[in-house]
C-alpha cells in the first residue's frame, strides 16, 4: 500500500483530529489516491485506483472516506453541472480548466495580482473568503 509522506500523514492526522476523528487505514489509502495522481477523480475512480492496493475496501468506504477528507478541508470537491462530483487535493487559491472534449480537470494558478483585482470588483462591504474560478473550454494546440 502506497505510503503518505511525512508532510501528507502529519496534515491528515492533525486534521482528522481537529474535528474529532481518527486516522484510519482505508481514510489514509484514499488519501493518497488523491494526493498521488492529482487529476481530480471521480469517487468511481478513486475508488477503483483504491482497490488495487486495499482489495477489501468497499465503494461505501471510499465515499465515505471522501466525505470525511472534505468535512476535514483537506481536499475540496469540483463540481460541474449535473455531472459527478470529482475531488481535488490541491488547497491553494487556484482556478479550474474543464477540457469539455476530454472531460479532465486541470489546475490553474492565478498570480495574487489577479486575485486582488478579483476581490476588488465585490460591492464594497463585502469580502471573498474563497474564490471559485472555473474555465470551460477545449485545447487549442498540441504541447
């Protein structure tokens, strides 16, 4: 079974223990599904890459165990439209580019330039504590 680094295992369990819950095997598995190939899946799919190190774990489980990993602010759900709920353990501010061909999600870093200018156009008063930014669109060019 994959192994969290250091880093990953010590933001798990002291989240986890933030909100009252203890680390569990099949909690940390999920975990480093997500943090292992961060091409923000679907439950379906985390729950498949799961399953090929954890044999036992259920589909239930890995719910769960998601539900668990967002209720902790350790990763975020990505939601478009009516279509599945895909997980993200990236917690910087970033946007999102939705490949509307492929249907794969990719990170987009925003400079904090552009996130000032973001927060400026709030009616004043008002203040963003997150910023949710996602782009539709299809890959123009090969690279």
């Amino acid at each position: 079974m994959r192994e969290l680094d250091a880093h990953a295992r010590k933001a798990l369990d002291e989240a986890l223990t933030e909100h009252g819950l203890r680390p569990t095997v099949q909690r940390s598995h999920v975990f480093g599904v997500l943090l292992h190939k961060r091409d923000h899946p679907t439950a379906d799919e985390v729950f498949v890459r799961a399953k090929e190190e954890l044999p036992g774990i259920s589909l239930a489980t890995v719910y769960n165990c998601l539900e668990t990993l967002v209720a902790s602010q350790l990763v975020r759900q990505v939601n478009y439209e009516r279509k599945p709920t895909r997980y993200c353990p990236n917690l910087t501010t970033h946007a999102h580019f939705h490949d509307a061909k492929t249907g794969r999600v990719y990170d987009v870093d925003l400079p904090p330039a552009l996130l000032e200018k973001l927060r400026k156009v709030l009616p004043e008063g008002w203040n963003a504590d997150t910023i949710e930014l996602s782009f539709r669109g299809r890959k123009t060019k090969a690279s």
